[in-house]
C-alpha cells in the first residue's frame, strides 16, 4: 500500500527521491536514538536498583561504560532525536504544501490547456472540486504517507534494538506482528471501498451545491427552491451515511489494534512473571522497547487506515488530470497576422456517431463582411459559431483561413484576432477597467476608453461612481442589460480583432440597447468581420448575406425576403425589412 501510493504521489513532487531520503533518515537516526535512549535508561535504572552501577552491561559493548557516561550518551541521543524529530516535522510538512501546490497548479493548468469540448463536458464545480477538496485531501495523504514513513522506520529501529537485546523474544513479537498484520488486511479493503463511496457522494453533492447555485434565479422564479433545498438535503444525508460508515470502519481498526497489541504486552508481562531472574534485565528490556514501538505502530496503522480512507481522493484526482491533460490540443506554429479569408469546406461535427450537428457545410466569409446565420432553434447555430471560433473542431471537412488549416495557426495569433461577444456576458467582480481589458495587462487606459467609445458605452461608464474603476458586483450587478452587453463588445473590440462573433447580441435587450449596438456595427462594418446570429430582423438588416443552419446543413440567401417560409417564423421579420445586398 505505501508502496502504491508512494507511486502515485512521486510525479507531484520536484525531487521526490530527495525529500524521501531526507524523511528515511532523519527516521532511522530518530528511531535509533531512542532505541538507545531506552536501553541505557532501563539498564541504570536496574543497576542503581540492585546497586551494580560500577559495571552496567550493554548489548555490543565488550568494556561497560560508567554510569556517568552512560547518562551523557542517553543526554545525547535524547538531542539527536529532538533535532531529527525537527528535521521530520518540516519536512513532512513542506512535502504536504509541495504537493497541494503542485496538484492546485496542474488542474488549473490542465483545465486552462484543455480543449473547449472537454471544459464543456466538465460538470458544475468539478474544477472547484478538484482544486479545493481532492486537492487538499490529496495532500494531507502526502503528510499521512511522509509520517506514516518516519514512525515505520522508527518502529524497525526499536524492534531491531530489542533483537540485539533478546532475540528469543523477538522472534515471538515479529510472529505476533506478521498474525496481526495478515489479521488487519479485510479491514483495509472495506475502509478502501466506504473511501470511495464517501468521496464519490462528496463530489456529487459538491456538484449538486454548484448547480443550485448557478441556477438560484431559476429556482426562485419558478418557485421550486424548497424541492431543490429538498434533494440537496438527501445529498447531505447520503454523503453523511457514507461518512459516517467509514469513520466507523476507520475508528474500529484503530481500537482493535490498540487493544490486541496491549493484550499481547499484558500476556508478556505475565511470561515475565514466571521466568527466571536472571533473565528479567533482557527481557524486561525487550518490554519496555516494544511497549515504546507500540506507539509507532499504532501511528503506522492508523496512518494505514487514513491512506485507505484518502487513497480514493488520490485515484480521482490523477484520473481527473490525465482526462484534462489529455484533451490539451497540439499548439499551431504558423504566425498570422491579418485574416484574408475564411472558408469550411464540407465541414462535419457530430456530437454522437452517427448524429451530424453538421453536415458537409461549404461557406465562405471575405474580410469586412457582415455575415446573418440563423435558423431554427437546434438546427446547428451554436455548433458552426463553435466551430468558426475553433472551439470544437471539425470531425471531418476544413476550415481554412488564408487558404492554411486554421488550427496551423498560432493559438495566440489566433485569439487576438479572431473573438466573441456571447448572448450571455459574463462579468467579473472586478473594475469596470479590468473587465473590459480581461486579463490583458499590455491594454493601456486609453485602449480600454477607445474600445468604450466604439461601443456606444464610455459616457455611461463614466457616469459610475467611481467612473472605469468602479467595482461591479457580482455577475455585473450595477448595470443594465444593455450596459453589460456593449461592455461585453467593448471587451472584444479592446484587442483591435479582425473577426468578432456576436451570439444573438440583441434578443434580449430593449430598443435604446439594440440600437447602440447596431450603431457599432454600422461603424465598423467594411474593417472587421462580423459573424451574427440573430433572429431580430432589424439586426439581421444590417447584414450583407445569410446563412440558413437547419438540420445541420447550410444554406446560403441574399435577404430576409429570401428566406424560406419554415425559417421565418424563427426570425420574425419586420414587414417593413428591405432586401439585403448580395
């Protein structure tokens, strides 16, 4: 078992084998030192005792030493155990942090690397699962391992002292220890498997927290948050039965322990009772050693019964991270620097075999043009808007940009160019600044203001009490929807891009809003791309063209009045729309 987890734990670690032989010595001289310690100890104890302290026989030592000596070398030791006692807290403790880093790290960085299918397919939470509770759980096994390590040791040294000092006897303790051991082992898989379901019913219900988070406004409106609170309880109650199962499993393998290693003591100090006297020094020793060797093992087994118990902690966060690692797509190496053209040909995404989002799309976008994408709702809107950002790629067929595979490219030649304004903005809890620069720090103040400007936002946002360095509340509380939405444009405008994706900008927002919006658009069109996916006619007006995406497949028209009659009541033209230029 700590073999198997020393495994598992060894990539998380800078110099693994390092701080592991740090941790084995510093235990074997702890252990050695206090072996010793008990030795001189119980000897001058028996010979002031019997009053024989002029000649006190030690195990290996051929000249006896004085008692004076024997005291200033117990002094000693004693120090050498504190000082390695030291040495194995820190370093027990500083592989603990190492490994909470380390696993914190590589989950947001895998999570970060990973491609957009699989962050996708993470559920609610999962990340914060990951990096909080597997994490952290996962740590404290790395301590449990490194303490775990440094009492066995200790434990090998006490019972290698007792050999030295009667063998007999210690033959009777290794057969007592190797029954003990063998006696223990169903124990540890039955607290392996209650680990697993305890950490499986944690992360659902992790799961279930962020869900009802998420959704808070949804419950309410519906007024469904008590059966909602409902189901959350009966989480808590299976995640505390399984808690509760495996502490029991846990606790009863300490108290067993604890009881049958003091049974057997009690037994030898009746065998003790009954041997010769001259026996009893060795013997006697033997006891006490054992009896410190006791607390060692007590330490081993209960840090046996927490790996069992974190040991699933451990499986699921590895699994986890070789998923995310996995998924991190190959980086393009080709630079690019101006988008003169985009183009699918016969592009196909499924999302199950079989089941085309998809379907031989053949479209091509010229630099300035303001493309309309619409159709009915499940027809594969979102899937070619998803594709054209390169956030899923084509099962079959290409996109090419400049007449090259676009995913040749380079990832941050391509995001620079190529953004989104989604239906949804998401804002941080951050300034008004931060939000629009999003964790670009080479955007300057007058970037961010220009970028304000161009999306009819910059007076409002002056007009704040704070003006670009007003804090916004959580999910952008403090401004309207339009607001919110022009700063999400204001954001993708920030960065001078070629293409910007719009994801239905205007359906919910009122007529003031739609038109700011629509005003930026009219601005800019003729030097940036625009790919809209709209229903309002009176966005979709502004468009040089449209793309029908029904049933997975495309189809190219002119004008709104082009439409065929099964789309229009998806988009709802305005009688009044005029055709649009080819």
């Amino acid at each position: 078992m700590m073999r198997s987890t020393w495994r598992r734990l060894r990539p998380m670690l800078g110099r693994p084998y390092r701080r592991l032989g740090i941790i084995t010595v510093a235990g074997l001289a702890a252990g050695l030192a206090e072996a010793g310690v008990i030795v001189i100890v119980v000897r001058v104890a028996v010979a002031i005792a019997t009053d024989t302290t002029t000649a006190i026989q030690l195990p290996l030592v051929t000249h006896p030493p004085s008692t004076p000596i024997l005291l200033w070398m117990a002094a000693g030791m004693t120090f050498v155990a504190l000082v390695m006692h030291l040495l194995l807290a820190h370093f027990t403790a500083r592989l603990s942090s190492e490994i909470l880093v380390t696993v914190r790290n590589r989950a947001i960085d895998a999570f970060g690397r990973a491609d957009w299918e699989r962050q996708a397919a993470q559920r609610d939470g999962a990340l914060q699962q990951t990096v909080s509770v597997l994490a952290g759980n996962s740590a404290q096994l790395a301590n449990v391992f490194a303490i775990g390590i440094s009492s066995l040791l200790s434990l090998i040294m006490l019972v290698a002292a007792a050999a030295v000092v009667d063998p007999l006897a210690m033959v009777v303790v290794a057969a007592f220890g190797g029954l003990m051991s063998l006696s223990f082992r169903p124990l540890a898989h039955i607290t392996r498997r209650r680990s697993r379901a305890f950490v499986n019913s944690t992360n659902r219900f992790a799961e279930d927290v962020s869900r009802m988070t998420t959704m808070a406004m949804e419950l309410r409106v519906f007024g469904v948050q008590e059966q909602a609170s409902s189901e959350l309880r009966a989480a808590v109650d299976r995640t505390a039965d399984d808690a509760y199962r495996m502490r029991v499993v846990q606790r009863l393998g300490w108290a067993l322990y604890s009881d049958v290693a003091m049974m057997f003591v009690v037994s030898a100090l009746g065998v003790l009772y009954l041997i010769a006297t001259d026996a009893l020094i060795g013997a006697g020793t033997v006891v006490i050693l054992v009896l410190r060797a006791l607390n060692s093992a007590q330490t081993v087994q209960r840090n046996l019964q927490t790996i069992n118990e974190l040991g699933p902690n451990l499986d699921a966060l590895v699994e986890h991270l070789k998923v995310l690692e996995a998924a991190a797509p190959a980086p393009g190496d080709r630079p690019l620097d101006e988008i003169k053209s985009i183009e699918l040909v016969r592009v196909t995404y499924e999302y199950v075999p079989g089941d085309g989002a998809l379907r031989d799309v053949d479209l091509r976008i010229a630099p300035g043009e303001v493309l309309g994408v619409v159709g009915p709702s499940g027809g594969g809107k979102s899937t070619l808007v998803q594709v054209l950002l390169r956030l899923r790629m084509p099962r079959s067929g290409l996109v090419l940009v400049n007449g090259v595979p676009y995913q040749d490219h380079r990832d941050g030649d391509w995001t620079r160019l190529v953004t989104l304004v989604p239906q949804e903005p998401r804002l941080m809890e951050a300034s008004i600044a931060e939000n629009i620069r999003f964790f670009r720090p080479g955007i300057s103040d007058e970037q961010v203001r220009a970028a304000a400007r161009a999306a009819h936002v910059e007076t409002e946002m002056i007009a704040q009490p704070h003006g670009f360095d007003t804090v916004l509340g959580p999910r952008g509380s403090g401004l309207s929807g339009g607001q919110k939405q022009r700063l999400a444009i204001a954001r993708a405008l920030v960065g001078n891009p070629a293409v910007i994706v719009l994801d239905e900008p205007t359906s919910a927002l009122d007529a003031e809003s739609e038109r700011h919006i629509q005003d930026t658009i009219r601005e800019l069109k003729g030097t940036v791309t625009f790919v809209i996916v709209a229903h309002r006619a009176t966005t979709l007006a502004l468009c040089d063209r449209l793309v029908v995406v029904r049933n997975g497949s495309s189809e190219q028209v002119a004008s709104l009045i082009d439409l065929p009659p099964d789309v229009l009541p998806d988009v709802l033209p305005d009688p009044t729309a005029r055709p649009l230029a080819t």
